[in-house]
C-alpha cells in the first residue's frame, strides 16, 4: 500500500517532520545485531551509489539486466545538464532508468519496509527485484512503497525507478501550456524507512491558544497497521534538550488519527519574524517507535484589516520563486536550497515568500523556518484544468502538500487553486474541504487573474499586473503578482530601463501600503529562469526578477532591500548603472532612484559636492523608506569622474556608496557562498564569478570568458568556459565522496586568475 511520508534532505534528518533515527555508521551495524537488539525505527539514507542508464532500454528494470556500463550517480539528480539558457526542453523530455542495489540485512526480519521518494519528475514507474507498484504520476509531491513482500535477505536486492520526464497531458501542471520548465531526474531524496508493524505514520504537531494565556500544541498522531491490542502514545514537547511537557493516551480501537494535548506549558516564545523560535514534538509508541515534528507557536491570519502575526499587523512585502536553478533544473540538494531562502530574508529583506507554482523543497521551507521568512505554498499548475482524473490528481497533490508540509510555521497560506485557472465550482470546493479537514489551523488561498471570480477560499489572492492596482474587492485581499512579463529587465539593459524596473516595484509596494485592505504583495519574481520558447526574451529564460538566474540583484532588488530598519542594515542601492553615455535622449544617467533607509544623502560628483536629498515622500508617501530621486542629467564628459553617496540618520554619517566613472573593468571576483561542504558525493555550494569595479560595484556590460580549474575532491556543475552575462554569473562545485580540500582557480584573460579553497569534510557511510 502506498503511503505519504516525510524525508530527509542532505544526509541529516528534514526537521520539518523528521524521524529519530541512527547515523549510518550504527546502520551498518544493525545487520550485525540480532532482530530484538534492533530499534524499531531505522530511516537510511538511499541517495549514493544510484546507477543512470540514461533512455529506458526494453527490460533495464529487471534483476538479470547488465548496467555495468550505467553511470554511478548521486541524488539529487537530473537526468541531463543543460546549459543556463538557450537549450531545448525536449533534451530532458524522455523516459529514463535509474538502478539502484542494497542488501537487507536479517534483522529487518518482522519490520515493515519501505521506500520513500521526496520528489521525481514526472511519472515513476517503481519495481523491487522485479516487482512493479502503480504508477505514481506528479513531479513535486511524496510518494512511498512498501517493499517488505518483495525483498530477499542476505543478497542482493534491486530497485529500479523506470522515469517519465515528458510532459504528460494527464499529470498537472501538463495539458496547456505552462510558463517554466519542469526538467528531469529523481531530484529529491530517497529513503529506506524500517517500522515496526504498527506505527506511526505522521505527526501534525499543531499549536492552539497561542495568544492565550493556555497556550497549548496538539500531537496528532497517525497510526499505520495492525491494532490487534491497546497501543501507548506519549508526546512530548521539547525545547532542545528540556522536556517542557509530557502527556499520553492509549488508541484501542482504529482511528483516522489519536490527538494528544499538551497544555499548561509555562513561557512559550511565539515564533516571529524577528526572532523565529523553534520546538519540537515527539511522539513515541510503547513498542519503541518514534516519531518528531519541528514548530513554532505564532497565529497568522488575515482580516479585513489586513495580515496579523501573533496580532501584530504586517504589511506583506515579498516575491515568488521559482526553485530551478542553471545547469540542473531543480536538482540541487539542501544547503542550496536552502540558500535561496537566506537571500530573500537576509539579502532582499522579505517578509513573506510564494512557492509559484508547486511545493517546493523541504530544505527550502526549513529555511523559511528559521529565518522568520513566511511563505505561501501552492499546488502544481498553471491556468489549465484537465479532466475529472486530472483534476483527482491536483486534489491528491492539495492533500500530499498538506501532509508534508504542515509542521512549517512559516506556512501562513495554503494556495488550493490553480494559478491563473478558471472558475470551476465543483474541483476548487473539493481542495478546499481538503485543506481545511487536514489543517483547520491555516487560510486558505486561490491564486487567480479574474478580478470577478468565485471566491471559495478564505483569502482572495490575486495577480494584477495593472497600474494603478485594482482595489481590494474582497474583505481579505493579498497580490501575489505583478511587474514581471510586463516590464522585462536583463542585468545588462541600458539606464533607463534597469531605473524604470527599479520604480515599477517602488510604486506598486507604495499603493499595498496605503490602505490596509491591501494585505501586502507578492511581485513576479525573486529569480530569471528558464521557461517555453513561446515566452521569455527569445533565449527561453524570462528576465522577470529582481535578481538573475544565478541569485544576483538587479538594481530593482536594492527597493527590497532597502526596506529594512537602519538597525539590522543601513542601505544605499543605487537603482540604476552609473555611465555617461548610456541613457537614450541625453547625456549622465538622468532622473534615477537611489534605494535607501538613510533620512539624508549627500552625492558627491568629481570629489565635488552636486546634491542633497531627502526621501521621496511626496510621490511614495505610504513607504516608510520611500526611494531619493536624484537628477544626474547632463553631468559634463569633460569631468567625468566618480560619484560618492553618502548616507546620513539623525545628522550622522551612517554608509557611504562609491561608483567608478572609470568605465574599465578592475577586479575578479570568485566568491563561494560556502567554505566547507560535506563529503558525500552530492553536497554543492555556489560560487560567484563577476567583474567589478576598484569599489566592488558590477560591471553590467563585462563580458569575456572565465576558465576554470578544479583540485582535489570537487567537481564544476555549470560551463567551463564560462562567458559572463551582464558581468556576472556562477556555478556550483559539488563534492565528491570524499575528504579534503577543493582548489578552484579562475582565469580571466585580462583580469588575471584568482583561486577558492573549499574544506571538505568526511561524511558519514552511507548504508548500502
């Protein structure tokens, strides 16, 4: 029977909804232990030693099949790489074969065991030493199968994945037309999951009360197997290593699930923005298994009056990501998805994220987790609704998301409708009885671009590209897009449109902010990727974000940043690039947005003092830190030279902003975002290649080719050579199964070379 469950990402347990488990090295010494000496749950680890065929071949799934000649792979995987843009979707649109061996050791004897897929796009067809399960059709939501009937002890064993990456008409999103790519691979994790006959199948740990003085969480724990006798639950609610509350209930009779109340818990700390408190409750049966969920105690809801957490008010400022990334399409593991998260909070200064247009990465959304980032997370689609089994499929997707994912307190709105998608009264009633009987914690929203359509969620969501935006015409109303398509912006456009993109999301956050049924926005988008060639800028990537394919900012993505209170940063973000020439119709950069929390500028031209500027409070006055329009037009070419911004609170010198007016191309830049991976074969962390100039500022119009060379236990995941784009760009160094120290030395032909060191520290064995 196939069964929903969580998984782990990058070898440590998903503490999202995670099992207490053994690491790897005490695995490999349960097949040394006798059956009653083992624990009665093990999770292993099946991500290492996968063997790729590449195009299914007739009978590559069977036991007796030869794939010596496969290509021994980790996960995540995609099945081709690809260029960062201009490639084909059909290169990754075919059906492949993944081979997987593993032993079971004789003290799973009496256990039931199964194996739990995070994540393969799009159709996988599963057989264990020749057996096959259903079909399991969906790209971005868990699916799982029991093995136990089927394995053979003390040998070998084979599971082998048969994966469908085309573009079935009959799995959503497919059937219309979709703007993004879906790619190929077993891109999340796999598992081994050992359990005892009864036992627990998920946790819901579930907050109530939480502005009262009774604060209180609720474990709902949901049984799996045989009730032959009464069974002992106990939960428990931890902070760290600290038992704050126990409580147990016996389950003698089958049940959908068996709540437990934890009540009378002392000082909580409410999980915020600010400061994003975790706990973590366990359940365990009194036959040994045991079962944990991560959560933080907040109340989000959104009224009339706008968003509250934990009855605070907050304007909802924020962007949509898509999680696919240059090179492997949504094939990367935890730490960099993770990443993308920290970008948004800490680099962009967002409060609220959308998982546009599928759920996303549970690394991701531990991320969230931890920084104090909110998300809305969303079912697979866009614009298009298929037949009644498609649309059986999206309603099991609304329910699979659900399951996973309702232990993220940064989860604040569940999007049950497909993007864009026409009124259908009888598919979008069923998800939302759906998500309200699985969590009647959370709203529900729909995300929509009918200003008149059925509302039948809680929160009227909707994408308005317009300007002026539309007035809320529901009593909670929250935009989950706009600019976008409308206002495409490469990081290498000339000044006038890269300072229009900037004021495009200026404006339309100055319109959220005035009127508080505006609950916020969500702008189209964080990222560029990769999409149809029926949209994007005719090399199949949409320029749609704030920041570009490889996580760079745009000059609009400073607005973001500058919203931030001067005490977590002080910023200044020019919101254009810095040239004589370079604006149509006149000379110097013209009328352009400086990007600031700073109260007062001073911008020096030439080491001469030119401006003085306040914020913009007459034409953004609903921003608390609205931008500064300078007017830089016509500075003389004869003395063309630097330009200093400095930026003042309270009178006081806070951050000063320098651009060279030396129009050269000064420094390489290699920069990992991490100095230390783990040594498993598939940990990976970006590195950024730029030109800038002597202040560290890029250089939109560089271009050249960067070559590139690797010691020591890495690899590149990206081009190599590799040619900038508007200055800029990165790959990924992945590890290898192995300690030691990565040497990445970078090339340029005229900025010269500089070389990254990267520690690879040894990982634990991974059971095999």
């Amino acid at each position: 029977m196939e069964k929903v469950y969580p998984t782990r990402e990058n070898g440590k347990v998903n503490r999202r909804s995670f099992l207490i488990a053994s690491t790897a090295a005490a695995a490999l010494a349960d097949a040394q232990t006798a059956p009653s000496a083992v624990p009665s749950r093990r999770v292993y680890s099946l991500n290492r030693n996968w063997l790729f065929g590449g195009k299914m071949s007739a009978g590559a799934d069977a036991p007796g099949f030869d794939d010596t000649r496969f290509r021994r792979v980790t996960l995540p995987h995609t099945n081709v790489e690809l260029p960062w843009h201009s490639f084909d979707d059909k290169a990754y649109e075919f059906v492949s074969i993944y081979r997987r061996h593993f032993r079971a050791p004789a003290a799973w004897h009496g256990k039931r065991v199964f194996v739990d897929f995070g994540g393969a796009m799009t159709a996988a067809k599963v057989t264990i030493n020749g057996h096959g399960f259903e079909e399991y059709r969906g790209g971005y939501t868990p699916f799982s199968f029991e093995l136990t009937p089927h394995l053979k002890y003390g040998v070998d064993n084979l599971l082998a994945v048969e994966l469908d990456s085309t573009e079935r008409a009959d799995i959503p999103p497919f059937g219309g037309t979709i703007d993004y790519l879906t790619f190929g691979g077993i891109y999340r994790d796999v598992e081994l999951r050992v359990v005892p006959q009864t036992h627990l199948a998920n946790l819901f740990a579930k907050p109530v009360r939480v502005l009262e003085s009774g604060r209180a969480v609720v474990a709902r724990c949901y049984l799996e197997g045989p009730l032959t006798q009464p069974v002992t639950i106990t939960a428990e609610l931890r902070d760290g290593d600290r038992v704050v509350k126990s409580a147990s209930r016996t389950a003698s009779a089958p049940a959908e699930y068996h709540d437990i109340m934890l009540e009378d818990l002392g000082d909580i700390q409410l999980w915020s923005l600010v400061r994003p408190k975790l706990y973590q409750v366990t359940a365990r049966l009194d036959n040994g298994d045991r079962l944990a969920a991560r959560t933080g105690f907040r109340e989000a809801r959104f009224t009339d009056k706008g968003f509250f957490l934990n009855g605070e008010h907050v304007k909802l400022r924020g962007l949509n990501r898509h999680q696919t990334y240059p090179y492997t399409g949504g094939a990367m593991p935890a730490r960099v998805q993770a990443a993308d998260a920290r970008v948004l909070r800490k680099e962009l200064k967002c409060n609220i994220v959308r998982t546009s247009h599928y759920p996303q990465s549970p690394a991701f959304l531990d991320a969230c987790d931890e920084l104090g980032l909110l998300a809305l997370e969303e079912i697979p689609g866009w614009q298009h609704i298929g037949d009644q089994a498609w649309q059986d499929l999206a309603v099991d997707n609304t329910a699979r998301m659900i399951r996973r994912d309702w232990n993220h307190p940064s989860i604040v709105l569940w999007g049950v409708r497909i993007n864009e998608s026409p009124d259908n009264h009888a598919f979008y009633t069923r998800t939302n009885e759906v998500a309200h009987k699985l969590d009647d914690s959370r709203q529900t929203g729909g995300i929509r671009n009918r200003y008149d359509s059925e509302l039948l969620e809680d929160v009227f969501t909707m994408n308005d590209f317009g300007f002026p935006l539309r007035p809320p015409n529901h009593p909670m109303y929250l935009n989950t897009e706009f600019n976008g398509h409308m206002f495409s912006t490469k990081r290498f456009d000339q000044v006038d449109r890269v300072a229009e993109h900037t004021i495009r999301h200026v404006r339309v956050h100055n319109q959220l902010a005035s009127a508080d049924g505006y609950a916020g926005g969500i702008a189209w988008c964080a990222f560029d990727y990769a999409s149809h060639r029926y949209f994007g800028s005719g090399d199949r990537i949409c320029y749609h974000g704030v920041s570009d394919i490889f996580r760079l900012p745009k000059p609009a993505a400073g607005f973001y940043k500058s919203q931030c209170d001067p005490a977590e940063e002080v910023v200044i973000e020019p919101g254009f690039f810095y040239a004589w020439g370079d604006r149509g119709g006149g000379n110097g950069p013209g009328m352009v947005p400086i990007c600031s929390n700073c109260d007062h500028l001073k911008i020096y031209y030439n080491g001469k003092l030119r401006l003085e500027l306040d914020p913009d409070r007459t034409g953004y006055p609903h921003l608390k830190y609205p931008p500064f329009l300078a007017n830089l037009t016509n500075l003389s070419f004869a003395t063309w030279g630097d330009l200093k911004i400095e930026g003042y609170l309270a009178g006081k010198l806070a951050a000063t902003k320098s651009l060279s007016g030396e129009g050269t191309d000064d420094v390489l830049v290699v920069k990992p975002d991490d100095l230390e991976l783990n040594g498993d074969g598939r940990d990976a962390t970006r590195v950024v290649l730029a030109a800038t100039d002597r202040f560290g500022n890029p250089r939109p119009f560089a271009s050249g080719a960067i070559q590139l060379s690797v010691s020591g236990p890495g690899e590149i995941i990206g081009e190599n050579p590799f040619s900038l784009s508007g200055g800029a760009g990165a790959v990924w160094v992945k590890a290898k199964d192995a300690p030691g120290t990565i040497r990445l030395e970078a090339r340029h032909q005229y900025l010269g070379k500089q070389t990254v060191e990267i520690r690879v520290r040894k990982a634990e064995p991974e059971w095999v």
